[in-house]
C-alpha cells in the first residue's frame, strides 16, 4: 500500500523536475531529456496507481497505455533528436534563438 | 535443505565479488585497470549468483534460462571491454603508470 | 531465504549506487560509460534476486532482456559519440 | 517477517531516491554526456521499479526501449551535435549576461514547480487506498479476447484502437524523420573484427527472443511492442556493426515491411465489422488466431520502424529526388 504512493510521489517528483529542466534548460537536447523525464514520471504515477486493487493483481489498463507511452516516446525522442541536429545545423548552436539578441 | 546452504552460500559469494567489482570501478587509477574490475562483477559476481539460484530452479529449462543470461552478460561485457579499450588507446589516453 | 534474498538485492542496490559515483567523477567519458555498464550487469543480478525472492519467474524474461541489450548503448557509444569527439 | 518487510521498504526508498538523484544528475549535469550516461542509468532503474510494481509487461517494453534504444539515440545525436556546437558556442553563450530578470526568471519557475508539485501530492495522497479501476471488467471479458494475459488482451482486443493509432503514430514519426532529413553523416569507421562477431552472435538470438516474447505475450508477460523493440534492438546492433541494407530492398519491400502494421490493422478491423457490425470487434472464437496474425506482423513493423528511426537519414532512392 505505502509502496503505491511512495512511488506516485516519486512521479510527482519526476514531472516537476522534468518540468523545471525544459523551462531553465536552454540547451536543446537536454529539454529533450526533460520531456522524456516528465514522461516517466507519468507513467510512474499511472502504474503505481494501477496497484492499488484489493486482489494483488493490477489494473492492465494503465499497463497497457504507458506500454504504447513509452513506444510512442522513444519515436517522438527520435524526431525531436533530428529536429535539433537542424536547428543546429542552421543556427550554428544546440539552442533557441535569444530574444534579446535578435 | 543442503542445497539451500550451499546455494546462499554461492549467493552470498557472488554478491561479494560484485562489491570487489564495484569497489575497483572506484579505486583503480585509469580506464585500462578498470575494465579489469568490471569484468570481476559479471564474470564471478553474477556466475555465482546464478549457480546459486539455479541449484534451486524449478526446471532445467529455468535453470538453462539462468545461463544463457550469464552467457549473453559474458559475451557483452567481453566485447565491450575489448571496444572500449581500442577506442581509448585510439584516442590517446595514457595508460597509468606508477 | 526470502529474506535473504532481499538483503542480497538491496546489498547490490547499494553497490550499484556507489558504482555512481564514477559517473559523477570521470574522468574520461569512458570511464562514465563503464560505469553505466557495470550499472547494467548489477542491475541483472538484483532483477535475478527479485525474481528468485517472489518466485516470479516471468522476471527472468526481463533479466534476458537487459543482458541481451547490454552491449547495445555502449557499442553506440564506442560507434559513434566517442570516435566523433574532438 | 518483519525484516524482511523493513528490508523491501529500505529497498523502495532508495530505488526512487536513486531514480529521482539520477534525473536530477541527467537534468542540470553541467557535463552534457554526464547527463546522458545518467539518462541510461535513469531508464535500468526504472526498469527495476516495475518490476517492484508488479508491471513486469511495462518493465519488458522499458527494458527493451528505456534501456536500450534511447540511450543509443541519444550517444548518436550527441556526436553529430558535437562539431557544429564547437564553432557557435563561443559567440553565442555570454555567462555574464545572467541578469537579475534572469534570476528571476529562475525563481519564478521554481516556485511554481513547488507549487504545482504539493498539489499534485494533495490530489494523490486524497485518493483511496484501494480502487479496483478496471481490473474486475477486463478479468470477466478476458475468456472472451482470445488470450490469458490481460495487458494484452487490452492492446490488442478492448483497447486495439489505442494499439492502431500508436503504430500509426510510429509511421508518422517516421515519416516527419525522412522528411527534415539531416544532412550531418555519421562517422564510420571499421567496426573490427570483435564488433563483427558481437553482432553474428547477437542479432540471431535477439531475433529468437523476439519471436519468444510474441509467442509468450497471449498467456505472460511480452507481446507485439516488447518483441517489436527487441527487434528493433537488432537493427540498430546491425546498423552500428556497418551492416548496410541491400539497395534492392530500400525502395518497395521496405515501405511495405514498415507500413504492413498499420495496414492488417485496418484491413482486420474493417473485416470484423463485415462480419460482426462492429468496427475491431473480434469473434471470441477466431479473437485468438487475429491477435497472433495481428502481433506477428506489428512486431515486424515497429522493429524496422524503430531501427528506421535511429538511423534518421531517409533511404537512398528519397535523396535522389
């Protein structure tokens, strides 16, 4: 039982600083990092809350959504990569335009 | 209940061999060396531990499971060992010396 | 046993997470690779012990899955992020 | 018994500090790769905590993909991004220009984060304890989806909606990879005979184990998205050994391998409402043999997708256009 919010709180934990990360972060790559670290801690949270069933055997349905999540991620990680490498190639830096210096 | 003892024993064993592992990770001076330790840890450590465990395997096909995994650990910690040494004399970094 | 069991995989938690301190320090990126590695086979060995402490033997799949792929991300590193680096 | 439950509440706290530690290293590491050899690490832990959650089929699929693929994705974009970062990087990053606004502008998150974090934590800690969610629906329907493990049945049955829109979801990806197109190559050398001989010894029984977890996924753990990432597994092991595709097969049997999931999908679906009137309802007594065709060839699909992927460059015949 404490087990299950244990872990949905370490998943709050996750998200936020994912969270955080993508918004101070300005290095690319890294708020690619955030986003896939804010994921996990979504689906952490799901799967710690599929636990909490009376007869020991959890609920398949969040399995089933952060089985397809975490497929659906790594695709979304592979496009994402590809955008920054050209962002990159045709801003000569791994970041976001500065407002000030434009 | 003699397997039992025997095989916490090998349990036991192969979890120290992880620490020796681990602990040479830490303290061994160069890259080099510590591919050295590395290989202490899936070689013995987790050999061990599967000796162990499959002493009390339901099956032989657990048990052949059990070490076709420690084969499959071997082989990648093997080859990475190998990789990563070549790649790290290729770029240049100096081998400790006393 | 049981207990046993768990002791040994929280023994190797622990190895695990002084393992990264490697990580922190370096100095070379492979340093930090390897220790990524070691950071793989440990973590075969407490998903074995869990396995073994809840008689679920479906967790062995999960074992082979990791010793399967645990040459993959260093091989990656070996191919690609550490031959372009300077 | 009460060591052993003091021990596996020791172990639980430490495995989500760990986790939490490691997203932080991943997250503000000044050292970029520091940041992704934490990632990966990230990804072995959270494998582990699965498995402590009794999702063993989450912790395959995190195993696989988590472990494996995304930590080779990101070594490989960190390369290519290493020459062009060198050259921009003086001119562009100012440490000096760290206004006060700046600070602010990092305080001010912060605060929202704690903000946003304790409310979360209220919403969680005021559910109930125990919930039985769907469990009792899917265990009652479950002869009737033609397979005992109900994460699968969910997939591929119940929810096969879901599953559908997720293999498209891969194509798509896919499509918008070949279509920005990177032009950055990546640097190839000799693989060496030890590489060489890793992947003749590995690929075949990643291959089988792939197969094994399809074969598995309708009564255990594992399934077409398991397999499938096992698979892909294989193709990147195979890219990264040099291993090349043979230019006959880049132009039509490709497509076709990569968009044959999709496509028995709809074909299955639009068969099942011919027969049953409803669309992706399966005849309990046929559900079985649909499942495994329907498996069988998504496995094919999302394991060449994902390889695909990491490659990241389109095939050949595209770049001549």
């Amino acid at each position: 039982m404490n087990t299950v919010f244990l872990y949905a709180l370490v998943g709050i934990g996750l998200f936020c600083l994912g969270l955080f990360a993508l918004i101070v972060q300005a290095h690319l790559l890294r708020k690619i990092l955030a986003i896939n670290i804010m994921g996990s801690g979504v689906f952490l949270i799901l799967v710690a809350l599929a636990r909490r069933t009376e007869g020991g055997i959890p609920d398949p349905v969040p399995h089933a959504m952060v089985i397809t999540g975490i497929v659906v991620a790594v695709s979304a990680t592979a496009l994402a990569l590809v955008m920054i490498l050209k962002v990159t190639e045709s801003s000569g830096q791994p970041e976001f335009p500065d407002e000030e210096s434009k | 209940m003699l397997t039992e003892y025997v095989s916490a024993v090998l349990l036991v064993a192969g979890a120290i061999f992880y620490l020796a592992g681990t602990i040479g990770l830490l303290r061994f001076p160069d890259v080099y060396t510590r591919l050295h330790a590395l290989t202490k840890a899936d070689n013995l450590g987790l050999g061990l531990i599967v000796i162990g465990l499959s002493l009390q395997a339901s099956s032989f096909a657990a048990a052949g499971k059990l070490f076709l995994i420690w084969l499959l650990v071997l082989l990648a910690g093997a080859s990475v060992s190998h990789l990563v040494a070549r790649a790290a004399l290729h770029k240049g970094v100096h081998l400790w010396k006393r | 046993m049981q207990t046993l069991y768990f002791a040994l995989a929280l023994f190797l938690l622990l190895n695990l997470f002084a393992g990264m301190w490697r990580i922190l320090k370096g100095p070379t990126a492979a340093d930090r690779m390897l220790a990524a590695q070691l950071f793989g086979t440990t973590s075969v060995g407490v998903l074995l012990l869990l396995a073994q402490a809840s008689a679920n033997t479906v967790l062995h799949d999960v074992a082979l899955v990791f010793s399967l792929l645990a040459a993959l991300t260093s091989v990656a590193f070996v191919r690609r992020a550490w031959l372009s680096k300077e | 018994m009460e060591a052993l439950a003091l021990l596996q509440d020791v172990f639980d706290i430490l495995l989500g500090f760990g986790l939490l530690w490691l997203a932080w290293l991943a997250l503000f590491s000044l050292d970029l790769f520091r940041s992704i050899v934490s990632f990966i690490s990230f990804g072995l832990l959270m494998a582990i905590i699965w498995v402590r959650l009794d999702a063993p089929d989450v912790a395959l699929a995190e195993a696989a993909i988590g472990a494996g693929l995304t930590g080779a994705l990101f070594l490989a974009a960190f390369a290519k991004l290493q020459p062009a970062s060198v050259n921009g990087k003086g001119s562009s990053i100012n440490p000096q220009k760290q206004s006060s606004r700046k600070q602010l502008l990092r305080w001010l998150p912060a605060l929202i984060m704690l903000w946003i974090a304790s409310g979360l934590t209220i919403a969680i800690l005021a559910l109930p304890p125990h919930a039985t969610g769907l469990t009792s629906e899917v265990t009652s329907n479950l002869t009737a989806s033609g397979v005992s493990n109900p994460v699968t049945a969910v997939l591929l049955n119940f929810r096969g909606y879901d599953t559908l829109l997720e293999i498209v979801v891969l194509l798509l990806a896919l499509l918008a990879v070949w279509s920005i197109g990177s032009s950055v190559p990546s640097i190839e050398s000799e693989p060496g005979p030890v590489l060489d001989t890793l992947s003749r010894l590995l690929v075949p029984i990643l291959i089988m184990v792939s197969a094994y977890l399809l074969w598995v996924g309708a009564h255990a753990p594992g399934g077409a998205f398991q397999a499938g990432a096992v698979l892909g597994a294989a193709g990147v092991l195979l890219v990264l050994s040099g291993w090349k595709l043979y230019p006959g097969l880049e132009g039509f049997p490709l497509r076709l391998v990569l968009t044959a999931g999709s496509i028995t999908f709809v074909v299955i679906a639009i068969l099942t409402m011919l027969v049953s009137g409803t669309f992706m309802q399966f005849p309990p007594a046929q559900a079985s043999i649909l499942i495994l065709i329907l498996e069988m060839v998504a496995t094919l699909s999302i394991g060449v997708t994902l390889a695909a992927l990491f490659i990241g460059s389109p095939p050949t015949d595209i770049k001549k256009l």
